[in-house]
C-alpha cells in the first residue's frame, strides 16, 4: 500500500511572508489512529535562526501507519512533530520548499528533501550541513540524526527530478535496506532468506545484497506477489509462504523477516533445523 500526494496550494514564498492566515495540518487521534481531524492553525512568528518550509510532494505508504501505530514509547514517532494534548501528528517522507527564512544560510525558494509532518508547513531551527541542514529544535535533539537531516536538492547528488514520487516512496527504505543487507553481510551468510520479499525494504535489502554478491538470495511471498517478486531479478529464488515448511538453504542461513508473523517464523526455523 503506498501512494504519493502533492501538497496543495500555490502560494508562493512572497506570498507567504506576507501572510499569517491559518495553515492546514492533519491531526489523528493517539488512543485511536483511526480518528482524525483537518486542523486550522495560526503560524507563530519565525524566530532567529529558523525557516518555515511549504510540503510540496510526500509519499504515503504502510510505513507511515507504522510510524502513528507505534508513536508513542521507545520509537517516539508522536515527539518529532508536537501536537495538542491526545493527538499527533504522523511523519511523511516527502520535498518542501523554503518560504521564509530567518537562517542566513538558508534562502527562500531552496527545496530540501526530508521528514515532515502532514501538514503545509514546517518550521525548523536551522544548523547547516554540507549538504543541507539539521533540524535543531530541542525537541527533536535526542531522535536519530536521519529524521533530523535535511537535504538540498540543488547539491544532492542522488536527486532526480524525473523521479521525485519514486525517491519520495523507496529513498527512505533504501537505506534502511542498505543497513539490514551490510549487517547480514558481517553474518557471513551463505544463504538469506526474506519474507515480504515484495515490500520495499526486502527490495531494497535484496538489491544490495545482489550488489554485495556471495549469497543465495531467497524470497517469500504470497501467491498474489509472487510474479512480480520473480520479475524483480532479486531473488535466487522464490518461495510461497504455504511451502516455507519445507524450505531448504545451504548454511549459515541468515532470516530477516519483514512480516512479523509467528507461525512463517516457526516453520522457517523448524524447516532449517533451528529451535
């Protein structure tokens, strides 16, 4: 499940500094998610050192009502875009554009690619970088740097801007692929074994590992995906979630499970010998 937005609206960045009428933001309920209300709210004034930037494109995946399912706790999503009491406001990956800054080093009209909130805008306490800049709120200070970074399209060699919905939806993923396949590699596996092989992070970890080569690389899916897991080129082999019982893969195998289902875990463990 995923899909890509355009952010509505045509103001440009003059028009913005001269208006302070209320800007749109979605809200959803924390206690029930799917529970949400457009909100209309009135933009405090930018303070020294910040910018105020208009969410052009984002993507919306499955990934997205993983970050609200699991906002509060540990992973915190809920605390990266503070929302009134009981409500939050769910991450997206996605481009925005600048339309007022007080940051010297950030000008009116630059786009960076990054993590926003579903909203029309977003004001960040600018600290620049090579590429772009972080996000210095206090309230942002403790999160994983990736979710705080920012990244100038104008000098970010991986933009494309024929593909902006493609690097919206898998750019973020990628590197959470790239990540799974170097710590499977460490493993010394000669056999990976990757169950949701058609979701994105399994493409993703997948595509490095056939990068890294060294591995069979073997994918489950259902019998609706399994054509287009095969037409990836990915996989070695692929394999039907009914047929994981009697799987079998030459050692060291490493599994990393994307699906999160007991039952696949357990057959793929019994089928290989491990318990």
């Amino acid at each position: 499940m995923f899909g890509v937005t355009r952010a509505a609206g045509t103001a440009t960045a003059s028009t913005f500094r001269a208006r302070r009428d209320p800007m749109r933001e979605l809200h959803i309920r924390k206690g029930n998610i799917r529970t949400t209300q457009w909100v209309d709210v009135a933009p405090a004034p930018l303070g020294p050192g910040a910018a105020r930037l208009k969410l052009d494109l984002f993507a919306l995946t499955a990934n997205n009502i993983t970050y609200a399912a699991f906002g509060a706790g540990m992973l915190g999503y809920w605390d990266f875009f503070p929302a009134p009491e009981g409500w939050g406001k769910t991450p997206v990956w996605g481009f925005a554009s600048v339309v007022e800054s007080n940051a010297p080093e950030i000008t009116t009209g630059a786009r960076f690619y990054g993590y926003y909130p579903i909203a029309e805008t977003l004001d960040v306490v600018v600290r620049k970088t090579a590429g772009g800049f972080f996000d210095a709120a206090p309230h942002r200070a403790s999160k994983a740097p990736i979710y705080n970074l920012y990244t100038d399209i104008a000098t970010d060699p991986a933009y494309d801007a024929a593909f902006e919905p493609e690097q919206a939806l898998f750019r973020p993923l990628f590197a959470t692929g790239w990540w799974a396949a170097d710590c499977v590699r460490q493993a010394q596996a000669r056999s990976v074994i990757l169950s949701s092989a058609s979701s994105k992070t399994a493409l993703a970890t997948a595509h490095q590992l056939r990068r890294l080569g060294g591995q069979e690389i073997i994918g489950l899916t259902s019998p609706g995906n399994e054509a287009y897991v095969r037409d990836t080129g990915l996989y070695d082999r692929v394999v039907l979630y009914a047929d994981a019982a009697t799987l079998t893969a030459p050692a060291p195998v490493t599994f990393v499970d994307f699906l999160g289902r007991r039952d696949l875990t357990a057959a793929v463990h019994t089928a290989l010998g491990v318990h």
